[in-house]
C-alpha cells in the first residue's frame, strides 16, 4: 500500500533551566523585559506531525513517502528518516528558509517559554501532490496532518479530486481553524483522528454535532490517553480499546503520532478497527516510554509481546504475521 504523509517537519530545541522564571520578572518592569536565561540542558529532537508518524510507519516496514517542506539543513535529519524505512525524495527544499523550529525553555517549575518558528513550513502550500501522485504510481491513502493551512486545504481538494481516501487528522491546526477550514478539511475524509479536546473543539467549530460529523467521513477515531481510544462509525456501535500500560512513564510528546502509525498500519494490512486500534495503542504507549518522538524502536518482537500481554494471542499472531511478511518483502 503506498501510503503519503502530507505535514509538518520540525526540529525542537528543548532547554532546562534550573531556576525559575517568575524570580527574575518584577512586577513593576514587565513592560521592559530583557532576559538571558543561563540554561543546564539542551536537547535538539526530531518532530513534526507527519514526519513523527512516517517515521513509525517506518519502523513498521511500510514505506511511507514523506511530503512536507524542509530547509537546506533538513539532510541530517533526511539521513535518519531513511535509514528508518521513511521516502523523503518528494519533500521540497527551501533555499531561503531553515526547518520549521520549535524552541522551548523549561525552568523547575515546569513553566515553559518557547516560541515556534515555521520557516520552510509556509512553503508547503506550493507542493502539488497531483504531480507526486504522478511520479511514483498513484497513492492509496495520503494522511493529511497539521501544516500551513493553505497547504492542507490545496492537498485535501487535490485528494478528492484524484479519488484518493484520505486521512483527515488537523489537529494543532484546530486552534486557529475557523469553520470553514474545519469543514474543508473534514469532509469526505475516510478516516478522522483527533483526540478527546479536540473532538469538542471540532465540533463546536464545524458546527456539526458527532452524527453530523460521522455522516461525513468513514471513521472517526478518538484517542483518550490513558483511557485508549474510540472508533465510530456512521449508525454503527462506538468500539472501545484500552491504553496499552507503559512499564514507565517518560515524555508525552508525540504519543498522539505513534498511534496513529499503528493504526494506519492496520488499515494498510487490511486489519479490523479493533486489532488497528490496538496497534496504535501499542505503538503510542512505546512512544510514552522515552523521551523524543522518534526515539523508540519499535522492534517487532516487543510490538507483539505488548498486544500478546495486553489484547490476547489473536491480535499479536495477526500483528506477528503481518509484519514478518513486511520484513520479507523489505528485504527482497
């Protein structure tokens, strides 16, 4: 199945500082701040939406084309993505702006200061999927994540005007949306992800009530953290898969995007909701397991020691077969 992931490619540069920032602002001087923060710890990690979830549909031997926009100083990060099983050769290169950047400072009371620089983001709105679509034989499923605006609303028209099932999963961008974007980016998709927040969000923005919504796209899947996730279908029971329990609790960034490779991993193996579903939660809770959102292995002895221990033998017999057949063709 040859799967496209339209979205945002980041670098983030998380720092620590040790004291707190409320010591060092006086009430009577806020209107002219000018700080340095002397910080302990940086960290540079991978991120973007759609490059989070290539990278676990990577891991997981599907292939996946990468299509973003990047700067010139994306080939490191190029290098790792196809190292992890991650096509990057259709995502454009700026020549005059760096990687969209999210820079966080942190100090002891876990308040943060950060600010997000969008760089070669804004770009994406110039990518013309019909063409990609062209060169590498047509797409099956192309996941239409967080982005410039303009970018998705262009890749979601082309999408319905190519006959390709799409992956509605808008996300970050719900915040800013107004109820027109909210509905140009829903309608028609195949399937929808959202998480609990912003299944409320989308609904007050659409002004689409949950049968509304599902009238409108195949599948809406609903991650509720610790709670798992929900599966709902157009006049059809609402399903209910459980979390997967993490043996440690690390750094919740990108969890929501792990998920979201095991479940669409499952649509490209043909699965039932459910046993997708379960993927994705055993996915998300390895994800939770580390710091990063690229930094779990996803080793797929583990991936089926998880679905055995928590959802039983069929699950992880189905999962087990899937991805050795993956690791044949991989191979060949």
């Amino acid at each position: 199945m040859r799967i496209a992931l339209t979205g945002s490619i980041a670098t983030d540069h998380l720092m620590s500082f040790p004291g707190s920032f409320s010591e060092q602002l006086m009430a009577d001087h806020l209107d002219q701040i000018s700080l340095s923060f002397l910080i302990d710890e940086l960290e540079v990690r991978r991120g973007g939406v759609a490059a989070n979830i290539a990278f676990g549909l990577g891991r997981l031997g599907l292939g996946p084309i990468l299509v973003g926009a990047a700067g010139e100083d994306f080939a490191d990060y190029s290098a790792w993505l196809t190292r992890s099983g991650v096509d990057t050769d259709n995502v454009l290169i700026s020549s005059t702006n760096h990687t969209a950047r999210f820079v966080c400072t942190t100090d002891n009371a876990q308040n943060q200061i950060a600010s997000f620089y969008p760089g070669a983001m804004t770009e994406a709105r110039e990518i013309d999927l019909t063409r990609i679509a062209d060169a590498v034989g047509g797409f099956d499923l192309v996941v239409i994540s967080p982005n410039d605006p303009d970018a998705m609303v262009r890749h979601t028209r082309q999408c319905r005007d190519l006959g390709v099932p799409f992956v509605a999963d808008p996300s970050q961008q719900l915040a800013r949306a107004d109820g027109e974007l909210v509905r140009e980016l829903v309608n028609g998709a195949t399937y929808l992800f959202t998480n609990e927040y912003e299944s409320m969000l989308l609904k007050q923005k659409s002004g689409w009530t949950s049968s509304e919504v599902l009238a409108r796209v195949g599948t809406w899947v609903i991650t509720h953290g610790e709670n798992g996730a929900t599966i709902s279908r157009n006049k059809q029971p609402t399903l209910v898969v459980p979390a997967v329990p993490p043996t440690e609790l690390a750094e919740p960034t990108g969890v929501g995007d792990a998920f979201r490779a095991g479940f669409i991993a499952g649509i490209a193996w043909e699965f039932d909701d459910t046993t997708s579903a379960q993927l994705g939660a055993t996915m998300a809770t390895l994800a939770l397991e580390v710091v990063g959102t690229q930094e779990y292995d996803a080793e797929h002895a583990e991936i089926v020691d998880r679905l055995r221990v928590t959802f039983g033998t069929e699950s992880a017999e189905l999962v087990k077969e899937r991805l050795a057949a993956q690791s044949a063709l991989t191979v060949h």
